[in-house]
C-alpha cells in the first residue's frame, strides 16, 4: 500500500474533490430553485396586474369584453374552423347528390362515393384507408403468439439497459381528444371546390352550402358573432324560464315531499300496531306454553314416583333423602326454617304447616338459633306482615318485607329440594334395576324439570316445524312482503307527484284552491288497505304460529297478497 492511500484504496486528493463537486452542486441546486421561485412569483404578480388593468379598462370603456393577450390568434382560429366547418357541410351536400346522380363522382368534382346498406355516404377514399388500418391490425395479430402455443422464455439476467432507456421514459400518447384539437389547430389547405352541374336541384329544405365556400373573413367573422349573440339570448331566456316558476315549483316539491312523508308515518303506525299486537300473543302464549310445559312435568314426577313406589322405593326408605334441605338463594347470611312452611295451592305461593298465613317472626336467621316467638294478631293487616330473625342472642331484629318475590323464592326452594329427593329415588331405583339386569323404563329418564320449547311453531298434523320449512316458510314470506312493498312504494310515490302536480296547478291558477290535497294528511283507501296487507306480512314471520307452512295458499291458487290486493 502506497503512503498516499489510505486503507479503503481511494487516494485523499479525490475524496476532498468530491466534496468539492458535492457543494458546489447543492449551491446550483439552491439556485435553480430560488430562480424558478422568483419567476414564478413574477408571472403570477403580472397576471394579477393585467387582470386588474382589463377591469379598470372595461369600467373605463364599458367594453363587457375581457381583455386577453392572444385575441387575434383566437379570432384567426375561430375564422379557420368556421371556414373548415362550412366546407365540411358543402362536401357532405354535394355527395350526398353525387350518390343520387353520378357516383363517380366526376361531374362534382370530388372523389367516387358509396352508399352504404344503412343509407350513408362514404368516399371511397375512406374505404381504402379503413381497409388499410385493419391490415395493419392483422398483422400486427399474427406476430402474436396463438392461443395453443407456449411464448418463448426471455432471459431478463442477458438484457443491458442502455442509459438513455434509463434516463428517459416513454413520453404520453395524447387521447383522441387532444389529437383530435391539435388536428383542427394545423393549418388548413381547403380541398378542390366542388360544383353543382346545372339541373341537379338543391334537396328541399336544405340550403345552399356551396355559395359559402369563398365567404371573405369578415362576414365570416359576422357569422361567428351572430351564433355567439344567439346563443347568449338562448341562456338568457332558459335562466329566465328556469326562474319564472321556482317558487311554485318548490312548494310543489314540499308537497310531493310531506304526501310522502305523512304515508310512510301512517305505515309505521299500522306497523306498531300490529307488533305490539303480535307481541301481546307472543306473551300470552309463551306464558300458556310455560303453564303447560310446568302440568307436563308434573305428570311425569308423578308417574315417575309412582313407579318407584310400586318397586318400593320412597323418599323415607331412601337413604340420604331426608337430608336434602331447601335452600334458599339470594339470601346469604340469612336462614330460613322450611319445616314451618309448605308449598301452597297455587304456583309460587307458600304457607304455614299451622296456618294458613306464615308467621313471619317464625323465620330464624341460623339453624342453631331459637326462634323468637310473636303473638298472632288476626287483625293485623297485609302490609303489617314482617319477618324478625334472632341475630346476636335477640338483641338485633331485621324486618323483610313479606312480598310476592320472597314467597317465589321459598317456593322455589321448597319445589327444587322435592326434586332431588325424587331425583335420589329415581336413581336408586334404576340401579336396582341395573343390577338385575332390567333396563330402566322411560318414565325414570325423564327431566326433573319443564321442557319449554319456545318459538317452535306447530303443523296441521300435530307435529313441529323443522328447521328447513322454516326457513322455507321465512323465504316465501320475504319474497311477498319484498313484492308488496315495492308495488306500496310505486303507488305512494305516484300518490306524492300527483299531489305536488295539484299543489303546482294551483299555484299557477290552474285549478282552484280547494284541490290542493283531496285526501289531506289520511291515506288514499286503496293505498291504506296495501298498507295494511305488507304491514300484516312483515309481523307474519313472529305471529304465524298456529298455520302450516302452505298457509299462504288458501287453496285457490292465489297468494294473501293477492287476496288482499
């Protein structure tokens, strides 16, 4: 290694030229930057000005014209494209003639034309260029590589990028738009004039283009103002009209709108109605359904129990029977004596094993504390019923209020603890059957408690839905309620623009006052009655409990929502 390299190899004269290099690049950079900033803010500041000097010129003058620096180019440019747009209906006029008399079109002065099976001139100078075009295409096709076959693999690893592909990239192609104005922007070299020979009559109706092929430039120019004017009384006269009427024409609208608006709030309340119906039902007979199901389980304890008596097994010669005690939940640190209180006559109901009241001061807090005696008032009045629990030897008292929720709770309690004494019997009984070889009979398997299926609706045969009728029956019911309210949106829509019509009618003195809305805020009848039949079909999936799954054919081959239509 030589004394003026150091160890990465590079020699300490290039490092500080490169460096050298870096920093004077960053300062041109920083310069560029700052001059194309000031020339920016320049051609900006000049633009503001010409713009303001073209106002105080115009206020001056009172030249609705606005100023612009290239308005002789733009005139010129607006001169060529009505000259070439008069020539273009000149060409058209005259082969449309030479189609009808000379296709060669020798006698006119222009190429040969074609008719073609539509009824359309064409040169035949564009059926050559077309033809050409597809050639091109075609070949460009076939170089291409067929469906069937496999494109050769290129190895990307041989391929050298030049540093002009790298430095440059593939400049935009214009749309046809842009072409299409940068076509119009060339110069224009006008095509032969053509003629008219003498006794070919002009088409009727249709002017004379040809004698504007030499118009001069001024009356030309005459032509473009005259189209600018027209068009300008045109916009004039459209804002005019659109004006005239706005104010009737928006109270229409808010008609049309709160006519709308006031059906879809008579169809929501037709909807409540009917889902607070449904609901109602859908109590009555959960609660029905849960008092059937509670009768159903009680049937099977008793057959049950019944049947481990005849094999003579009871809850006293169970062993461990006895020992079940209730135990009442939602009262911890507090113990209630059971053997004081049984199960009433009605569900959720307990009394005394003396009288038919409970004595609430019967009712100790711990098993191994005393009862604390009170006498028996039978005057003593409903709300006047407490329980007192001996808490610290007597000292303390805690009144609870004697109400429907605490006999619910002792009821349940007592009912739970009869259960597991049958439970215990039951399972004694059918181990003793097991063990002698005899297979427990059904009566012992059943649950211990009630069965609610809920929801489930039930057939014609007896028997329950199952899962796929009823998705069936969901997808039949969505389809005619989707029907019925699209045919409901149709007539409340069309009931709405008729009403904004009247309300615009006699605005504008059409029709009289009186007309403005027929039907005020109610519903037409035969829209109320549509109303009332989607209505029934949204709620049916919930409510329909009691039907088959073919309850939407009454048999007749036409649907409810026909009936109802």
């Amino acid at each position: 290694m030589s004394n003026d390299q150091d160890g990465s190899g590079i020699a300490p004269g290039y490092q500080e030229s490169k460096g050298k290099d870096l920093e004077r690049k960053t300062r041109l950079h920083e310069y560029r930057v700052a001059a194309r900033r000031e020339k920016r803010l320049r051609k900006s500041d000049e633009k503001k000005q010409r713009k303001l000097n073209a106002t105080i010129l115009r206020r001056m003058t009172r030249n609705p014209d606005k100023y612009n620096k290239n308005a002789e180019r733009n005139r010129l440019r607006d001169i060529q494209g009505e000259r070439r747009r008069l020539h273009d209906a000149a060409l058209k006029q005259i082969q449309q003639l030479a189609a009808l008399h000379d296709p060669s079109g020798v006698k006119f002065n222009i190429g040969p034309v074609v008719k073609q099976e539509d009824g359309s001139i064409i040169t035949a100078e564009s059926i050559r260029k077309r033809q050409e075009r597809e050639a091109v295409k075609a070949v460009a096709g076939s170089t291409s590589v067929a469906p069937g076959e496999v494109a050769p693999r290129i190895d990307m690893s041989t391929i050298v990028p030049s540093e002009n592909s790298l430095s440059q990239s593939k400049p935009k192609q214009p749309s046809k738009a842009q072409q299409r104005r940068q076509g119009a922007l060339q110069p224009y070299n006008p095509p032969p004039k053509p003629r008219i020979p003498e006794g070919v009559p002009i088409p009727f109706g249709e002017d004379n283009w040809l004698e504007l092929w030499d118009l001069p430039d001024e009356q030309i120019e005459r032509r473009i103002l005259r189209a600018k004017r027209r068009k300008a009384t045109e916009r004039k006269a459209l804002r005019i009209k659109q004006q005239s009427g706005k104010t009737e024409r928006r109270e229409a609208r808010d008609e049309k709108r709160k006519i709308y608006r006031d059906i879809k709030l008579i169809w929501k309340s037709i909807k409540e109605d009917q889902v607070r119906e449904r609901m109602r039902l859908k109590a009555a007979e959960d609660e029905e359904s849960k008092k059937v199901a509670v009768e159903i389980n009680n049937v099977e304890r008793r057959i049950a129990l019944e049947l481990c008596e005849t094999l003579g097994f009871t809850i006293s010669n169970t062993p461990g029977a006895e020992d079940i005690k209730p135990r009442a939940l939602g009262m911890r640190g507090k113990a209630v004596d059971f053997d004081a209180i049984e199960a009433g006559d009605r569900p959720g109901n307990v009394v005394s094993k003396k009288r038919k009241r409970v004595d609430l001061g019967e009712i100790a807090v711990k098993p191994h504390e005393s009862l604390v005696p009170r006498r028996y008032d039978d005057n003593a009045t409903e709300n006047k019923d407490f329980i007192k629990f001996a808490v610290g030897g007597g000292e303390d008292h805690e009144v609870l209020n004697y109400n429907h929720r605490l006999r619910r709770k002792l009821r349940r309690a007592l009912d739970g603890a009869q259960v597991q004494k049958e439970m215990r019997v039951r399972q004694r009984t059918m181990e003793y059957l097991e063990g002698n070889g005899v297979t427990p009979p059904l009566e012992l398997t059943t649950s211990a408690k009630p069965v609610n299926v809920r929801g489930v609706r039930i057939l014609e045969n007896g028997a329950t839905e199952t899962a796929k009728q009823e998705r069936l029956r969901a997808r039949v019911e969505l389809a005619e309620f989707n029907l019925a309210s699209r045919e409901l949106r149709k007539q409340a829509k069309q009931c709405a623009i008729e009403a904004g019509l009247r309300k615009h009618a006699a605005l504008t003195g059409r029709l009289p006052l009186n007309s403005i809305s027929p039907h005020g805020t109610r519903l037409p009848p035969h829209i109320a009655a549509s109303a009332a039949a989607v209505s029934a079909l949204a709620v049916s999936a919930d409510n329909k409990r009691d039907a088959p799954v073919n309850a939407l054919d009454d048999g007749s081959g036409q649907s409810s929502l026909e009936s109802h239509a």
